[in-house]
C-alpha cells in the first residue's frame, strides 16, 4: 500500500549591528524563521510566486542555533544554542520587528545541549510564564522564569539524570539524553521524551511555585529511543481532561506509539493503543531516523518526518501520515498508517504548519535548505513544492510568524 501511494505521490507533485534588512521597512504577510548551525537565526518572507526571500540575518543566538520558540503576541523569539562541541549552551530572546529584523533582549549561559524547549503556566502566578527546556548532552533538564511582555527569565530548576550502563543502542544511548518538552492539555503535567534511557520522564506542574515535581516516568521499549511528543483531543471534546491521547515519536526504532491518557486523582495514566512503524508494514530503511510530530490542522492526522530515508529517490526523505480520528474530528482509537509523503530533501528534522495559510514549512538539516510546500488538507499531508531557500549551515529548526 505504501509503495502504491509513493508512486502516485512521485507523479502528483513531481543586535541590529549584526544584522540589517535586505529588502527594506514593510511588514510582509508570511514571515518565518529558521535556525543554522552555522551560527545564524535568518527571518525570510515567502510570497507567491517569488518563493522564499532573505529578509534579515542576525548572529545573536550563538554559534549553533538548535531551536526556535516564538510568542507571537509578544513580539518575542525564544532561542536555543546547542553550541556543538562546547561545555555550556546559551538561550536568548530576541524582539520580532514588523520590517523582519530580530534585536537581542536577553542571553543566558546553561547546561550543555539544549535542544527543545515548551512554555507552561501556573495558576498561582498569572502575570509569569515558565519554559521547560531538554540538554541532550546536557543529560539534563532545566526550568525558567520569565516575563512574557518584556521577554526577561531566570533560571528556576536543574534536574540532572544518570544511568548504570548504556543502552541496547550504546552509540546513541551511553547516557540520558532528553530530546523534547510537551505540555499536557489541561497544563498541569510537563513530558520530557529521553532518548538515551528510553523513559518519558514526566512533572506536575506545582499551581502555586510553577517548580515541577517529578514522578513515574513512562517506560518504553528498549532501544526505542523516544524523541518528541504531541497530545490531541478530539474536536468538541467537553473537558481538556477526557479523550485525551498521546503520541511519541521513536527515534532509533523509526516508531509510533499511541498512549490513551487518564487522570487519576491528582495524577496521570498512560494505557497503550497503538504501536507501529512510521514506514507501516514495512521496515525501515537502513540509517533513516525518525524526527518530529505534530497533529493536522484539521485535527485528524499525525504527522511524522523521517530522516535518510531516500524514499523519494537520493536525499529526498518522507513524511509519515497516520489516520487517528473520523472527517470530523471524533475519537478514532485505531490508529492507522495511510501513507509516505515527499519532505522535499534530505533530513526534515523540523517543520512547522501554518494551517490559516496552507502551509508548511520544512527545516532540512542535510540539505542545508528550508522548504515551503502546500499543505494538503484532504490527506493531512505536506503537497507540492512552492519554494526553497539554500542556507549556510544544517537547518534544525523553523517557526512561522503570521
């Protein structure tokens, strides 16, 4: 079924000082962001037909920019520095301008290997917002306080984890390695996927502090290597806590798992629905990984990108569609895999969907290029190409602003 579907797709869609605008003061419609290991965070506009256009280029963020978190009714970019090769990592703010330009607000040295980051909140201090941030190399997790208008944090928390022995993956697994951060929907519980010790660690969100307290972490398969997660609910649903659901993305097994979430007393529950490939009923292709998840906009697909695969022919990778609810939007517990999609180069290790535009934006780190395609709401998938930017440095991350 899935080589079916590929064919058919194949013939379908055969500090201002550091930076200044290229192409002058006018605020433009379709605005994104995208980070470069090489050292850069670049804002580029995306029009029709002109494709995607530099607007400004700034190397406030640091020497290897990994990820991107933007406030928008806040004017504010929220940016991680893996800093490749370094013992310590940094996260700044920097002010979105209508003319596209970034100005730094804050920066701030951390632990190693920051590589995602989710804001939260606490009932308790409504005038605040805290973000939760996963080191990779770090082996760590880390928490800050910050004030969303002026885009100013603090450092609040550090949870540092160890393991006896490396995993069934020891190249990849000889430590902890958090890779995500998610937020359940009712806001009280942090997920923190680690892809070294193949838990989900998971935190309830104090309402009076916003500090997190660990608990049971969910334990996965061995060698898994869980990455990122996303929670969906079904559309109309009465209470953000009934007919919740949670899926995981599994790195080094290329793997989809499906959780049914409930909330016991003060607690939360996982009970397994689904397990799977993200290449269905066949195997994965030998060093392709897979990266990100997200849920359609139409809020009835999950989304899954797959790096090195070579699906659609050398260094063109795929993007995974699986079917978890009806046309509506209504519980769909057998999740279902429909098919492979183009991602339209090699290694989409991030994208983002701007679903009021029809559109998706593809970070691809090997091709060293950010990709716009349409996004397809009929198969809940990314369609035809609409425009590519060559960038300097592997692309790990993008974020519209619309």
């Amino acid at each position: 079924m899935a080589t079916l579907l590929v064919d058919h797709v194949n013939k379908r869609v055969k500090d201002t000082s550091k930076q200044r605008p290229l192409f002058g003061q006018t605020a433009l419609a379709a605005r994104l962001y995208a980070a470069s290991y090489a050292g850069s965070v670049t804002s580029l506009d995306f029009s029709r037909p002109d494709g995607l256009s530099t607007v400004s280029q700034t190397t406030d963020c640091g020497s290897s920019p990994s990820w991107l978190m933007l406030d928008s009714p806040n004017s504010v970019l929220y940016c991680l520095d893996e800093a490749l090769e370094a013992s310590n990592g940094t996260i700044t703010t920097l002010r979105t301008h209508p003319n596209g330009t970034l100005t730094k607000i804050a920066h701030l040295k951390t632990l190693a290997g920051p590589v995602m980051s989710a804001m939260y909140s606490a009932p308790g201090i409504p005038k605040r917002k805290f973000f939760a941030v996963a080191h990779y190399t770090g082996s760590s997790i880390t928490t800050y306080s910050v004030d969303p208008v002026q885009g100013l944090f603090e450092h609040a928390q550090t949870f540092t984890y160890h393991m006896a022995a490396p995993g069934p993956v020891a190249s990849r697994q000889d430590s902890p390695h958090p890779h995500g951060v998610v937020v359940d929907p009712t806001g009280r519980f942090v997920l923190v996927p680690d892809l070294g010790a193949d838990v989900v660690r998971i935190f309830h969100v104090n309402p009076s502090t916003a500090h997190l307290e660990p608990m049971e972490p969910l334990v996965l398969n061995p060698g898994s290597g869980p990455r990122h997660g996303v929670f969906w609910t079904p559309r109309g649903s009465n209470s953000t806590s009934s007919d919740v659901y949670f899926y995981l993305v599994q790195e080094l097994s290329s793997g989809l798992s499906g959780f049914r979430v409930t909330y016991p007393g003060n607690g939360i529950s996982f009970h397994k629905i689904y397990e799977g490939s993200t290449y269905g009923n066949g195997s994965s292709p030998a060093g392709s990984k897979a990266a990100e998840i997200a849920i359609s906009p139409e809020n009835n697909h999950i989304v899954v990108s797959n790096r090195l695969d070579n699906t659609f022919g050398l260094k063109k990778d795929s993007f995974a569609v699986f079917l978890c609810a009806d046309t509506i939007g209504k519980r769909f517990e057998k999740v279902s895999f429909l098919g492979l999609y183009p991602a339209h180069g090699s290694s989409p290790r991030h994208f983002s969907i701007a679903s009021t535009q029809n559109l998706v934006a593809v970070a691809l780190e090997s091709s060293q290029s950010v990709a716009v395609a349409r996004w397809d709401k009929r198969v809940g998938a990314p369609g035809v190409l609409l425009g590519e930017k060559k960038m300097d440095g592997d692309i790990p991350s993008v974020a519209w602003d619309l």
